[in-house]
C-alpha cells in the first residue's frame, strides 16, 4: 500500500472523522474511510463507462436488436 499526502477542506475532514468515530465498535480511520469511498467513487465512473459504451452500441444497433425482437416474439406466438 502506498502513502499520499492530500489536500481537504476543513468540512469535508469533519465529515470523515464522523463517518471514521462510526458507532461503537464499527470505528474505523480516516485512510480507511477515504480508501473506501475512493474505492467507490471508481467503481461508480467505471460502471457509467460500461453503460455509455453499451448504450452507444445499441444506439448503433438499435433496428437489428428490434427486428430480432420481433421474430422472437413470432416465434414464441407459433408455440
């Protein structure tokens, strides 16, 4: 694990030291309680990647996926 040095306003540090004190025996330290929420924060801009390159593909796509639609529906119909 590496060490880094950042900035943070005083708010913002209040804030995670309350989330850091937690409730009782759910207490945890600042680095735990940035690590976490850095954490997060990727996995949530990562997530919004994947669905904006899905939703470009099946814009680009989009009357293919409606006419397979339709035929599977056809096809269900016949059964």
């Amino acid at each position: 694990m590496k060490t880094i040095a950042i900035s943070i306003d005083e708010a913002a540090l209040e804030r995670v030291d309350r989330l850091a004190a937690g409730n009782g025996d759910k207490r945890q330290n600042r680095s735990e309680v940035i690590r976490r929420a850095v954490e997060e924060y990727i996995a949530r801009l990562e997530r919004q990647a994947r669905e904006e390159r899905d939703n470009q593909i099946i814009g680009r796509r989009h009357k293919k996926f409606n006419r397979q639609a339709a035929a599977l529906i056809r096809e269900q119909a016949r059964q």
